[in-house]
C-alpha cells in the first residue's frame, strides 16, 4: 500500500493510498489544522469529537454521540437574532415559557363555570324595555364615560326600581298635567304676593295676597283679574 509519510518533529502525519491524510488526535487548545499566525486556533480532531477552536478554547464541537455543542460563549441563546441562527434547548424553552398560556387552579375554571351557565331572569316588560332603549343613539364624552363607575347600596337600587316602574311621578319644576285626585296629607300652601306684585294669572290660578285693602286674602284668577275669594271683590290696596 503505498504511503506518502510527513514525520517532524517525530510525529507522524501521512496519506494511504492517495484517500485521506490521517493525523494523530489533539485536543481543542492544540488544533490539529492550525492557523500559521494564531497556532491555537484551527480544527482539532479527536477519537470520538471534532471541535473548530478559536485560541485555544472550542466554540463548536460535533461528538461521535451526534451531540452538537457551541460552548465558551456566555448567554448564548441571547445571540439567536437572525433566521440563520442556530437556537439552542434553553432559546427555545425561554421562547415557549414566554408565550405561555395563564395557569388556573381547578377552583378557578369550576367558578367560571358555575357562572357562565346562570340563567338570568327577565320579565317581559324589561325586555320590551331594553329594546326600545337598544336603539337610541347616544353621545358620551370621554370624561363622561370615566365617571361612569358608581357603587350604590341595595336600598339605592331598590328605591329606583320604584321609581323606574311609576306611571307618572310630579315634576319640581317646569308645566304639567296631573290627572286624577289628589289627597294632601298637610296644608296646601299657596304663593304669597303683594298686590304690586301680582303676577300674570291664568285662569283659576290661586295665590295669597298679603296687603289687600281688607287684609291679607287668598285670591283667585277669573281670566282678567285678581279677586279675593271671600266677596269677588278685585284684589286692591
């Protein structure tokens, strides 16, 4: 079999039968293939493990075991930036811990449930309701919208819930109609005006006059004067 042999130095290094150039084994800090200027950095080949060394130290090294290791870099999965980057276990474990769903106790998801499946009870007058309210178009402003939060007392919703359902309820200011009888559990108390100060009446209005010629006198409005209850008499001083 013919061989080319190289042997410096007493170390052996030499070519079978024009296939391979076989060398001994080196560890990382002494590459077997090594840069002419840098001696320590270059290819190391051992027995069972490849590795390219840059001074002295493995960066990357293929073991017989199939294993592929970049080592002497500190944080390396850091350094996985681009698509042609290799991701380590450790890069791909921190990217699925990342993006990991929530964690709930069992008690958590039976309450969630439980709640999901009540079944509210409306009367039909509230549905009607809503439907009518659903479509009215309604602007708010943003502060308007902040200070929309308000926490009430049992006592308060109960006290409106009355008040929503009434038909009809009297208003403290502005023009209404109220139909009906009404019954006044406490005196009824009419305006009090001077007879200089007599507004403009609308017929069978009633008001107090304090200085009437004959003293003070309730008065009504026939449709073109103020006169005192007690005799017709227009309302004087």
């Amino acid at each position: 079999m013919p061989i080319l042999r190289l042997s410096p130095d007493n170390t052996s290094y030499w070519i079978s039968s024009g296939e391979r150039l076989e060398v001994p084994s080196t560890d990382a800090s002494a590459p077997t293939l090594a840069n002419e200027v840098e001696t320590t950095t270059g290819i190391s080949i051992e027995e069972q493990a490849i590795h390219l060394s840059l001074l002295g130290v493995s960066k990357f090294s293929i073991e017989s075991t199939g294993i592929i290791t970049v080592a002497g870099t500190l944080n390396y999965e850091t350094l996985v930036i681009a698509d042609d980057h290799i991701p380590n276990q450790k890069y791909v474990d921190d990217a699925i811990t990342a993006g990991a769903p929530h964690t709930h106790l069992e008690a958590d998801i039976t309450d969630l449930q439980a709640y999901a499946s009540i079944a509210h009870t409306h009367l039909e007058a509230d549905i009607t309701d809503l439907q009518a309210y659903a479509p009215v178009a309604h602007t708010h402003l943003e502060a308007d919208i902040t200070d929309f939060a308000h926490t009430h007392v049992e006592a308060d919703i109960t006290d409106l819930q009355a008040y929503a359902l009434a038909a009809d309820v009297v208003k403290l200011t502005g023009d209404q109609t109220i139909a009906g009888t009404k019954t006044f559990s406490a005196p009824v108390v009419l305006s009090s005006f001077t007879v200089a100060t007599l507004p403009t009446g609308i017929a069978g209005s009633m008001i107090f006059v304090t200085d009437d010629v004959g003293g003070a006198t309730p008065a009504y409005y026939d449709g073109a004067a103020w006169r005192r209850v007690s005799d017709r008499a227009v309302v004087t001083t």
